[in-house]
C-alpha cells in the first residue's frame, strides 16, 4: 500500500540524517524500497496520468519539511537536513505530520499565506463531508496557494533588477503599458527620487501610471511610501502604484487611503496570485474539463 505524504515525513528526514546533500531522485528511490512499494505501486499514476502517485507524495513530504525549516534545497533537485531538523531527529518523534509542524513559525506563516489565514482542511472528516466538486475546489485552492507561496520565495531571492522586469511583465499582460520595448525603457530609468518608473495606463497612452517597484524580504518602511507620495505630488500625477515582494504596515494603507493623488500598494501575496492569474513566471503543468449533462439535448422533440 502506498503511504499517505504525512507518513513519509519522518523516514524522508531520517534519511538524510547524516547531513550529507542528496539527490531528491535518489531520495524517492530510497523511500520506494524502505516501503516496500512494488514496480506496480511505483507505476501507479495520479487519475491525471502526469506522474506516480509514490513520487507526488515524497515530493508534497519534501515541501512540507522545507517550509518547516526541517530541511534546506542548496540547489535545484538537491536537499540536505538542516540544523532544526537534526535537533528534532534527536527527540526521537514518532510521527511528523502537519499537526507536529505547526509549532514551527515558519510553518504557521507559510500556512497563512497559502491560506490567507483560513485553514484548509482536507482530514479525513472533512473529506466525507465535501462533495466531489466541493472537494476539488478545495484541492485546486490548496494546490495555488502552495504555488503562490513557492512564487514569493523565488521571487525575493531574484536581483533588484529581475523584479522590476518581473513588475514589467506582469503589467504589460495585465493590460498595461503599450508594448514591452516602451514599458521596458521607462521602468527603472527616470531615476526621479521615489519614482523607478512610469507606463501606460492603456495601450493607447491616454494616461501615465508612476511605478515603484522594491524587492523587500520583510516590511517596506513607511517613509518609502511617503516618498513615493511626495514624487507623485511633484509630477502633479493623479495615479501610482507602489509593488514589493515584502509587505506592508496598516499605517501604510491608512496613508495612502487618505491622501492624492491614488496610490495602489501590491503587497507580495498579492503579487504572487497576480502572477498566477496572468501566467508570469508560470506553466499550465495539467488542466481538467468540468462538465455536467446537457439536458436540453436529452429533451425528445
């Protein structure tokens, strides 16, 4: 029988317990022959028919322990435990499970995000509560929150000037900006104090939107919104909108909610599903067809 992700938490890490760094490949085959997954199990595939169901699972087991701080991803494909989780490993725990890793910080900010602080729940009660389509638009949430949350740690880490082609991109595919040789060559050029830029507001160039763009990691200061006000006022621009892979105070949108010109602030949750939602940085990996009986057709003349 294949285990469930939860269950494959605790071998998964002993695994890498000796602190050496280890192909994720290698990891599942390990896993496979500790379980005693047959060639069969190990064929069995997903009902989408993109990839085995073991695989899906050790690989859902990895991302929950690296968003726990359990175990680290040096490079693509490649993970190592870490400090935490050598010293949790020493407490010999019998089970680690979501449950067990909500007493990690990081986890418990990583849940709020994906979830937008509303747990989604998908135990075995709720499972028997849910109808099918219930149930897959809990799963279909579960799985862009999960994406949303990957999206921003990928994005703090890119260059300063990587996000603001990122800012760019998304932009122009959300109807912004004319083309992305104009957009391209105002973002980031006027180097006009709190002002890294200016594009479209439509395709035809009726109105100018001024742009700042910052890569934060943690909390943008309020002054930087103040700054970026005090820009706005200078140009006597009507419109700004102010996006960081950080986020913001509440003073900051008190601010900004009580002044001209208009200022939008584009907060780094909201970013990343921005992002999803305009396929930046994205791929469709699978797509599914939900259908229902046509009764009309069924109706005899």
């Amino acid at each position: 029988m294949i285990p469930d992700y939860q269950s494959l938490m605790l071998p998964l890490l002993k695994k890498i317990s000796d602190g050496k760094e280890y192909k994720y490949r290698d990891l599942v085959d390990l896993l496979a022959h500790e379980f005693n997954i047959t060639t069969e199990e190990r064929e069995e595939l997903l009902p989408s028919g993109q990839q085995p169901i073991f695989d899906n699972r050790v690989g859902w087991a990895k991302t929950y322990l690296k968003k726990a701080g359990l175990l680290e991803s040096p490079k693509r494909a490649i993970v190592k435990i870490s400090q935490r989780g050598g010293d949790i490993l020493k407490q010999n725990p019998i089970r680690i499970n979501v449950k067990y890793l909500k007493q990690f910080d990081e986890f418990i900010e990583f849940q709020g995000l994906r979830h937008d602080k509303k747990e989604i729940d998908l135990s075995e009660e709720i499972l028997e509560e849910k109808n099918p389509e219930e149930l897959l638009e809990l799963s279909f949430t579960k799985i862009t929150n999960e994406l949303a949350s990957d999206i921003l740690e990928k994005v703090k880490s890119c260059s300063p000037r990587f996000f603001e082609n990122l800012v760019v991109d998304l932009l122009i595919k959300m109807g912004y900006g004319g083309s992305k040789k104009e957009a391209g060559r105002a973002i980031g050029k006027t180097g006009d104090g709190g002002i890294d830029g200016i594009i479209k507001e439509d395709k035809l160039g009726l109105d100018i939107i001024y742009i700042q763009a910052k890569r934060y990691n943690g909390t943008v200061p309020i002054k930087e919104v103040r700054d970026f006000a005090g820009s706005l006022l200078g140009k006597k621009a009507r419109k700004g909108i102010f996006l960081t892979s950080g986020n913001y105070p509440h003073t900051a949108y008190d601010y900004v909610s009580n002044i001209e010109p208009k200022i939008i602030l584009i907060e780094g949750k909201e970013l990343a599903k921005l992002m999803i939602e305009n396929n930046i940085g994205t791929t469709i990996h699978r797509s599914y067809e939900l259908k229902r009986m046509d009764s009309d057709y069924f109706e005899e003349l």
